[in-house]
C-alpha cells in the first residue's frame, strides 16, 4: 500500500435532471480511494455502520483497495441525499444522517503509518490533524474541506493546512477562505498559509494549478452527457494524488514538480469526468487504466495546436 | 483594410464592484474593431448621433480604423447602462437607448464591398444578412447574437448562420440556441446549422473550439484584477477574427484549419483579458502588439508541461 485516504464513506440518494439513485455507495473518501486506486495501492480509513453492504465491500475489494482502516460500528452507515436543479446548477441537500459518523475517531492500523501518501477528505479539520499527526513520514499530504469548515473552524483549518503540502478546493471554497474574488489572489493567499501549491476545481470548466509562481490549467473533458457529478471533485483528488504517488514524488525533500502536478491535474480532470458518466461510482465497476490514460491523451490533445 | 466589423457604438455607463464609469464609449463594433486592430486593418459599419464625441473618433482614428462606414446622424447615440452584482456573477441593464440605432440600415461604403473578413456583432439578424450580402466574396465571416433574437428572431438567426464560417456564442447561448445543455452537444447541433467552426465563449473560464470532429479549449488569463468585463466577449472576437485575417484564412477554399484556430482562440482569450483590466475601451488606449504576444505565450505555456 502506498496511500491513505480518510473520509466519509456514505449511502447516497441522488436526483439529477438525468434520473434518480436511491442508497449508492458515496462519500469523499469511496470517490477518493476508487480514482486513486487506478495508479497505486490505497488504504482507506473511515467508518460505516451494521447496514454496510457486502456489495459495496467486493467493489473496494475488487479495486484492491485495503479496507484495514474501514471501522465498523453499530448503528447506520452516515447517509446523504441530494437534488441537482434542472439546470444543474444548484444541489441541494434534501437530508443529511450522520449516524455512526458523528462519533468517528480516526485511528490508523500499524502498517497506514508508515505510508508516503495521504490525501484528508473534506472531514472535520480537527480530524484532519489527527490523521496527519499518525502519518508523520507522509511525503505528500493533499487536504481538501468543505464551506461548513471554513465558515465554523477557519482556525482549525487554517492550523491543518499548514502540515498539508496541496490544498485540493473548489472556487467558492478558494474564495470564502481567502477573501479574494480573484482566484490568482485568492491562490497567492492560500500559498502564504503553508500549502506549496493550491489546486481550484472549476467543476465543469476544469481546474487550475498555482505553485512556485507558476500556473497551470487543465479543462474539463467535454462530455456529451453527465448523470450524476456526485463525487467529482473527489475523483479529481484521487487522480491527481493516485498519479502523483505512482511518479514517487517527494515534496518534503524535492522542489516542486510543476511537470508532474500538472499531468496530476490533467488525470484528476479525466477521473473526475470518468464519474459523471454514470450515478454515484457505478462507472468505477468497469473503468480501466487503459480508459483513463487514453482520455488523458486526448484531454491533453485539446489545449494543443 | 482587410476586415470588416458592423455592429453597435455607443455610449456606455458601467458599475462594477470596482467602480464606475460615466458615458464611456462602448458597443460591440467598437470592441470587435479596437481588438482586431492589432492584427489588421479594420473598417467599421455602425452610426453614431452628434454627440459622437471627437476623442472617441480619434481613438478610432489612433488605431487606424477605416471609419467610412460609420454613419452620423441627427439625435443621440446609442446608450447604455449596466450594473454588476456584488460578486460579479450578474449583469442588470438599467437603462437602454436605441435612439439613433433604431433606424440603422446598414450601407457598405464601395471599399468595403471586397473585402475578405467580415465580423458580424450581434445585431438583428436580418440586418446581419444585408451586410452579409453586400460583401459577397467574404472568404471568412464570423457572426454573434445574443438571447433577444435567439428568442424573438430564431428562424431568421438559423437563416443568417447558414451564411457563416465561424459562430460565436456565449455558453448561455449556445445551451439557448441550440436545446442542449451539454456544450459539446450544443455544438454539435449548431455545427449541423451551418456554420464550420462554433466557439463557445465561457467568459473567465477561457473558451472552446469545436470544428471538423475536433476540439479545443483555452483557459481564460488569470487575471489578478478586474475592472469591467464589458466588452470581453467581443473584444474575444475582435482578437480571433483579427489573428486569422491576418493569417490570410479562407475557409471557402481550404479545409478547416484547426491551427490557426486554436491559436485565434488563444488571441480571442487574450484580447478579452485586456479588456478586462479598465473600465470601457480604456486599455486599448496604450495596449500594444508587443504586450498582446507576450500574453499569448504566457497563455500558451499554461497548458504545457
């Protein structure tokens, strides 16, 4: 195993203008860990409750995924349902069940404690630095959050992002915890807080990388049809972390690797857009390596002349 | 002179977040015409009343912008007024004067009868066609609208883009225009209209490029601060149409070529960035072609690795 990945796992019920899933495998860390576990070995650490199904086991299993950190507790696994608008451009949530989440407590087996690669799931910033704190040899450590931490622990945030080495946000979470309408301005910001780069994820529009003084920017791949973004952006973070982890790169003791974060964003494009094909990780069940590098050339083909 | 741009001149009054700014000249021939500029001659067809002040004239004039076509007539010119929400993500006109817009009937000057590019700026689409039919030997013509005649004057639009090379759209419109929400399928609908070439202006998030089974997306220039978005779309078109007349395009004679349009995209986005950093056409009052490669090039290399 080469890398960690904590988070929500979740069941999901999702309404997009394109159909309905009722009670989906979701949650950042399920999105994260099957994106990343086309590049390398991963572990992840979260928790579900006694309703977790057997099915939803095999798929990390099938992925290859170590479920060591996967705790089970009585109770219901942490529940979520969310309405796309009909122009999908609002989603919201229609109910939200912590259930055995609410009392989650990362603790990481033995062998996730000496791994090189941690990405932190949008989770509670306090939980967040306490993973960080039990993979202290981490080479590379990706954090994303979500707009509730930054509105209610920016402090905590802010103290857990200085130990990140990539803050992986979307634009409107760039923005709140910036201040910064700008996202050059609002990257530069975030930069000063600890990060050595910043990832924005512009859902659609695709993602842009700031680090070093330098800019990268990938689009998203034109897809004809989207069912379901649920977990795109968590996709994203798990190409982009799943690649940088199979090239071994090094950021505590290495310079900045524009060349390789920049292809890390053009794969974390390309598992993102794989995700929306299909409602929540269905399209994981048949996806290969094969699809991803061949996207990954023609994503790239489309900002060449 | 080499291209042709019709459209409106105006007189513009602009809030933003940043400011404000009274009676600037405005109207999408005069940014179409002041971004081509820096690539090849321009004439303009529009009208103007008498209070066509004389230092907007000399801005013309200073770029070298053939203004035979430019009609004068008694009464006021054209008006405007638009506020921008506090987050920049909306636009209210306030206030709209056509005055001596309503009676324009545009009349090509003989010179500009033979002209080889023609940029047509969205004004009603059977105005669109007379101007399309008075320069008939036009090897590349490129044509906006907006959501007024897509809603009000479909069928004559449909009828006017069948005489285009090259549609320019926002996303909005495109998604209007066409029926579909996905924009490589919008394209696809809108390809099948007519024209050889649909862009899709995606405002600061860079635009794409659907041609010939193929596709190609440039990120928007980071900016680190915005004055006034007014006119950046045009001034995209100014800059796209501008780049291929002065590479001699022609796409009545030669096959699409995908190259030089993807590098017209990249001068369309670079142009619309400029735009951006002042109020009004103010920028173009000391931009040079030196400051517009460079941009290019650093554009460029934002998607390399």
């Amino acid at each position: 195993m080469s890398l960690v990945v904590v988070g929500s796992v979740a069941y999901d019920t999702i309404e997009t203008p394109a159909g309905r899933a009722e009670r989906v495998l979701g949650g950042a860390c399920t999105y994260i860990a099957l994106a990343a576990s086309y590049f390398v070995p991963v572990g992840i650490v979260a928790v579900v409750g006694d309703d977790f199904a057997e099915q939803d086991r095999q798929l990390f299993a099938r992925r290859g995924i170590d479920l060591a950190g996967l705790e089970h507790r009585p109770g219901k696994t942490f529940q979520w349902e969310g309405v796309y608008s009909d122009d999908w451009n609002r989603r919201e949530t229609r109910r939200l069940e912590l259930n055995v989440f609410a009392g989650f407590e990362p603790c990481l087996p033995e062998h996730y404690r000496r791994q090189p690669y941690l990405v932190l799931g949008n989770i509670q910033p306090s939980l967040q630095r306490q993973v960080r704190k039990q993979v202290p040899e981490a080479r590379l450590v990706a954090g994303d959050t979500i707009e509730t931490w930054i509105r209610t622990a920016r402090n905590e945030l802010l103290e857990a992002m200085r130990e990140w080495h990539v803050l992986l946000v979307n634009e409107s979470e760039a923005r709140l915890l910036s201040g910064e309408r700008s996202l050059r301005r609002a990257a530069e910001t975030l930069l000063q807080v600890g990060p050595k780069a910043v990832v924005i994820k512009c859902g659609e529009y695709g993602a842009a990388l700031f680090c070093a003084g330098d800019y990268f920017y990938a689009p998203a791949y034109p897809l004809a049809e989207v069912q379901d973004p649920t977990g795109a952006g968590d996709c994203f973070a798990g190409g982009f972390m799943g690649y940088l982890a199979e090239q071994g790169c090094d950021l505590v003791a290495d310079k900045v690797p524009r060349r390789e974060l920049a292809r890390a964003v053009l794969y974390g494009s390309v598992l993102g857009s794989f995700c929306c094909e299909r409602f929540g990780p269905k399209r994981f069940e048949t996806l290969t390596r094969e699809e991803i590098d061949r996207r990954f050339r023609e994503l790239e083909s489309y900002t060449r002349f």
